[in-house]
C-alpha cells in the first residue's frame, strides 16, 4: 500500500516507487541478516 501512495503522489511514475523500495531495502536488510547471523 506504501508503494501504491507514493506512485499516486509522485504523479504515476516509477521512479519514486523505485526509491523508496530501495531505502526500505536498504534499511531492513542488514538488520535480517544480524539477527540470522546472531540467533541463537
């Protein structure tokens, strides 16, 4: 739904979608893999 408001609010183009899919990867992915790496 994230993606879906910032493709309306960016005026239908892609390109803030791409962004922001990008930050949040970005962001998430080094805390995934800390916690796989340090689970017990």
């Amino acid at each position: 739904m994230m993606w879906g408001i910032a493709y309306l609010l960016g005026r239908r183009s892609l390109v803030p979608v791409i962004v922001a899919h990008f930050l949040n990867d970005a962001t998430a992915l080094p805390w995934i893999t800390f916690f796989m790496v340090t689970a017990r």
